[in-house]
C-alpha cells in the first residue's frame, strides 16, 4: 500500500506532491492482516508449483496418496483455501480507496491508474516467465472496474458486494450441484475436462516438460498462459470485484482500520469459529468418500463461509494488536509491509525448488506431508527476513520498483 492516502483521503494534491505513506503512519492492522494473508496464499498455491493443475483439485493422484496425506490437503483446505485469497481480495479494495481517494480527485485518481497499470505489467511478466497461477494481472484488471465505485458509502459497497458475492457462490454450487443430476457422460465428460481422473501415464506427460532445462522450462509455462490466465480474468472477475468492494466498505466503517468496537470482531471470531467446524466436517466426508468428484469440487460450506473465516482471522489480529501484543505481530506486519515481494518471492523460492533447469526439480514428487515442511521453511524464512530489511530500509526492494514507477519519481528507500 502506498500514497498519502491515510490522512488526505478526499483532499486533491498535485501528483508531484503526493508521496508514499511514511513508515511511521503506517495503519498496523493492515499490515498485519496483509502479512497472515501473504503467508497464507502460499499453503494455498504450493501444490500448483509442485504438481499438475489436476492434483490441485484431486489430491489422491498423487503418488503414494495416505491418510496422512489427506489431513495435510484438510488443514490447508479448511484453513486456508478460499480463505487467504479472500482477505488479500478484501485489503486490495481497502488500497484502492487509500490510494485513489474520491472519485473527484483528479490527481489520485490518476495515481491509482498508474499503479494498477504498472501491477498489471508485473503480474504478465510473472505470469508468463515465472508462474501461470500469477494474479496480479486480475487484481489490476478487476481494480479498473472497482475503482470507479470508491467513492460510494460503505453501506452501498457493502450490500453490493455482499450480493454479488452471494450470487457467485451460489451460481457456482448450483452449477456443481446440479452434475448429480446429469447424465454419466455428461459428468465423466466433466470430470475428464477438470483433469479429475488421470492414470499414471499420463499424468508422468504433463510432469515430464517440468523436468527439462530452465529454457524449455520456461517455454512451457509460457504456452500454458493462454490457457488459464484469460480464463481467470472473465470468471473470476465478478467475484474478486465482490470482494474488492466489501474490503473497500469495510474500511469505509472503520472494521479493517481496526476502529470498531472489540465486541464486533467477537462476532466475526464466533462467526468463523463456526464456519471452521462446518468446513472441518464437509471436507471430513469428502476425505471419508475417497474425494468423490462432485462433493469435492462443490464444497457449499467452504464457498459459502470463507469470507467469515477470513474475518475471524482479521479480529483475532486486531484484537491481539489493540490488547498490546503489537510485538509479537511485528514479524507479521513486515511481512505484510512487504507483500509484494514476498509473493513474487514466494514464486522464485517454489520454482527453485520444483522446477527442473532452475534448480532442484522436485516436481511431481512431494507430498502433502513434506509440503507443509517447505511452506513452514517459506514462512519462517519471510518473517525473518522482512523486519530484517526494514530495520534498513522503508519498503521493500518490489515495492520501491513498484513506487518509483507510479510516482514517477525515485523515492526513498533507505530510513534516513
């Protein structure tokens, strides 16, 4: 998050005088939540860098698939799918108000379209050379279409989203739903599309070209592009945007800015506390069934809680900060701070590992178990690192590029 936005939200400036926040009017809630939330997308993305895209949706083909692989796919499942994805959607809405400020002012306004325009050429260049799960590139083409509701009250940003919300989830598991009552091809012809069902062979095909050198590696990610990216960009658009738009209202009312009373975020705990007990038990049958297609895929609980959950995270935060644990969320808050580099680093450290030419090739190898020992590795490596750097310096290496860019301008990196 960047800009003076703070403090002169609704005021107009000339763009030469606007300024990255300093450090220290920073909102500690934001950066918190960013951190748990950066942290958190990577338990979500892991096994898409270590595995076809079908093993994502079907764990059990994986090799040696046991039960102890299956509780390490429910952990991630009940607490972080859906869940990390939500919040980062929710504090990217919060940034599009703190950076653009109202609608009318001209110079924030471009501000903002400078930022998105420069986070949409990170997200194609990290999409296309590094990794196709990249979304970056539909944050900045759904904050196009967000950004020209900013200005409305925290009410009509939050009915609005809330609806659009509602009616995404429930389209999506109407339309799962509905296959139980299809005929057998048409859900065999489902199941084959989705690359739900796989035999060994071919599933060692579509490993095979991750094991090649860095160049073909590279290539081959690059023709997996057109594949998925324009697809993520119209269908997961409306939904990203519903979330955009509850983040933006409900920093509008002051819950993210971590100004409402401790007995709302109670709430929220108790709300995804419940949610996580219904979550824990649909994915429970779903691992009992042996991940049968339909159960799986449509999961009603999970597309339907989620954002509660992500609340519940969020007032667990906040709550911890307001009653004086700041200290011990500090590593958290860097991480946040520096979320933009985490996530592209997140990417670099993946395909270091699994990714043949770039370095280890473990592709196709690791499961569920060993996952979570890499992704504890990631995470305890950016909590440290993050107060690290900035103990020295004000942001973090991507987000100066990403600042100087917007700006225009070189602006300072070093803590003076």
């Amino acid at each position: 998050m960047a800009a003076v936005e703070q403090t002169a939200a609704g005021t107009s400036a000339p763009l030469a005088v606007l300024a990255p926040v300093a450090p220290g009017d920073r909102l500690f809630s934001l950066d918190v939540v960013r951190g748990l939330a950066v942290l958190g997308i990577l338990a979500v993305n892991a096994m898409t860098f270590a595995w076809p895209w079908a093993v994502s949706s079907n764990p059990s083909l994986q090799t040696g698939f046991d039960a102890e692989a299956a509780q390490g796919w429910q952990i991630m499942h009940v607490f972080f799918q859906d869940k990390m994805r939500t919040l980062f959607s929710m504090l990217f809405g919060a940034s599009i108000f703190l950076i653009g400020g109202e609608r009318f002012d001209a110079a924030r306004g471009k501000l903002l379209r400078g930022r998105l325009f420069w986070l949409a050429l990170f997200g194609l260049i990290h999409g296309l050379a590094f990794w196709f799960g990249d979304i970056l590139l539909l944050y900045a083409w759904t904050g196009v279409f967000v950004m020209m509701t900013r200005s409305w009250s925290a009410r009509r940003l939050l009915i609005a989203g809330v609806s659009l919300n509602l009616v995404c989830s429930a389209l999506y598991v109407g339309m799962m739903s509905l296959l139980a009552f299809a005929p057998p091809e048409a859900v065999a012809q489902a199941m084959e599309g989705s690359g739900w069902v796989s035999d060994p062979a071919s599933l060692a095909e579509v490993i095979a070209p991750f094991h090649g050198d860095a160049l073909s590696v590279t290539l081959h990610v690059m023709s997996m592009w057109p594949g998925i990216v324009p697809m993520m960009l119209i269908f997961f658009l409306p939904a990203t945007a519903a979330l955009m738009m509850i983040g933006m209202g409900l920093y509008k009312v002051g819950f993210l800015a971590g100004r409402s009373p401790a007995w709302v975020y109670g709430l929220f705990i108790l709300a995804g506390a419940g949610s996580v007990w219904l979550i824990w038990r649909e994915t429970s049958g779903v691992v009992a069934a042996g991940f049968p297609f339909i159960e799986t895929m449509t999961r009603p609980y999970n597309s339907l809680l989620a954002p509660f959950v992500s609340l519940a995270y969020a007032g667990i935060l906040i709550l911890l900060a307001r009653f004086g644990l700041k200290l011990i969320l500090t590593p958290l808050a860097c991480a946040g701070r520096m979320a933009f580099t985490n996530y592209l680093s997140q990417t670099l450290i993946m395909t270091t590992i699994f990714y043949g030419g770039r370095g280890l090739g473990w592709y196709g190898h690791i499961g569920w178990p060993e996952m979570w020992m890499v992704i504890g590795g990631v995470w305890a490596a950016q909590l440290i690192w993050s107060p690290l750097w900035l103990s020295m310096f004000r942001m973090g290496p991507l987000e100066w590029a990403w600042r100087c860019l917007t700006y225009k301008r070189m602006v300072p990196l070093r803590r003076g």
